[in-house]
C-alpha cells in the first residue's frame, strides 16, 4: 500500500501542470482578430442637414446614403491580470486596423471610395471566469474601448464639390464593450483561446468643401463584432 502511495505521489510531481489560474497570476495571450463592422450611417440625411435638401441625392445619388467601413483581420496582443481565480482583467492591444470607406447608393458624382482609415482600439474588460480550475474555462466580461483614429483622412471626389474635398472622422471616440469567450487550459501553463466582443463606437464624419470650414455629414455608429483565436501562457 505504501509503495502504491508512493508511485502516485512521484507520478503527481513530474506530471504536466495545466494552466488553471490563481491569484496573482499574468497571461499573455497572441490572437488572430477578425473586425467586422455592423455600421450605421446617416450620410445622406445629414449631408442634406449641413448642406440643403437634395445635395445628397446630386452629390450620391441618393437621400439614403450611407458609409461603408469593410471587414479587416490584425494581429493582437492581449495582457489579463487575476485578482482571483474567477476575476480576472484584459487589457486587449493591437496593432491599428484598417478599413476602407466607401459610399452606397448609385449613380451621382461622387467617386464612392473614399479611401481608408486606421483606427487604434485599445480594450479594458473585466471577466468573470466560471471553471477556473478546470480544462475548458469560459468566461464572460465587460469594459470599454477607446478608439484613436490616426490614419483619419478620406477624400471626396466630386465635379458637384469641385474636385477633391478632404473628409476627416473624430480622433478619439469612446464606446462599451461585451465579451464571451473560452481558454482551454494546456500543459506547462499554455492554453489556446477562442474569444468574442461586440463594441458599440461611434464618430463623427465631417467635410471640408473648397477650405470653406468644417461641415458634419455623418453620425457615423460602427458597432464591429471582434473574433479572436490564439493562444498563451500564464505566469
């Protein structure tokens, strides 16, 4: 019986640790991260707010136009500190995305690429992790985002405008973010991570028609869905 025991205990102290947090504990995780804008645009309404009623319709070829920001998959890194083994927060970075704009609608004059942006977003989450202790660990969270444009020109290439007009969007917007996601805890500490956010940011679009100042034509709501899968390690 005591040779049994013993075998166990030796077997249980060279066995490969699984990464079940604890308090304390640091992860780094490197993800893969697909951006999906779900946008809502008021382009058309709001160009006709600043500028008189039918200049969407000359310059887009329709009152309800709208901005599209396409899809982009990045590279992130992300930083989640455990307070707890069930509580835990993210620090989501990443390197900026890029997402090119264009207008909807057809005909007017308008080229309808725009160009691109390059957003910075930035995420803070605090998680609740329901089996901490166990292979499969998912968990739940909730935070905000900050977004930095800096890449935030566009160009509006009109005949109706006189040529090309530059556009900018806000630099800095604020939004709240949610988040679900899965670690399934590995040897040595490593796991491999599946994770899902929907962020709720908004901007403003505003144009600049021949130098004559600043207009607003656009509440621009991107809202993306951001899915990430990678994996990491604790520490």
């Amino acid at each position: 019986m005591k040779k049994s025991l013993l075998v166990l205990a030796v077997v249980a102290a060279f066995a490969p640790v699984l990464a079940q947090a604890e308090a304390g504990d640091i992860v780094v995780r490197v993800r893969a991260t697909h951006v999906s804008p779900s946008v809502n645009s008021n382009l058309g309404g709001q160009t006709d707010a600043s500028y008189g009623a039918g200049t969407s319709a000359a310059v887009y070829g329709s009152a309800a136009a709208q901005l599209e920001v396409d899809n982009n998959t990045i590279p992130e890194i992300d930083f989640s500190y455990y307070f707890t083994k069930n509580i835990a927060a993210e620090l989501i970075l990443a390197l900026g995305t890029r997402h090119d704009v264009n207008v909807s609608g057809t005909g007017g004059t308008i080229n309808h690429s725009l160009g691109s942006v390059n957003l910075l977003p930035p995420t803070l989450t605090a998680q609740w992790h329901f089996m901490p202790d166990q292979t499969f660990d998912p968990y739940v969270g909730a935070g905000l985002a900050y977004v930095l444009g800096m890449d935030r020109s566009l160009t509006a290439d009109s005949s109706t405008l006189g040529g090309a007009q530059p556009i900018r969007i806000d630099r800095n917007s604020f939004g709240t973010v949610l988040q679900a996601g899965f670690d399934v805890n590995l040897q040595d500490k490593w796991l491999v991570n599946f994770d899902v956010k929907k962020l709720w940011v908004g901007t403003d679009v505003e144009l600049n028609v021949a130098g004559g100042g600043w207009k607003k034509i656009d509440s621009l709501d991107i809202n993306p869905w951001v899915v990430s899968v990678g994996f990491g390690k604790k520490f």
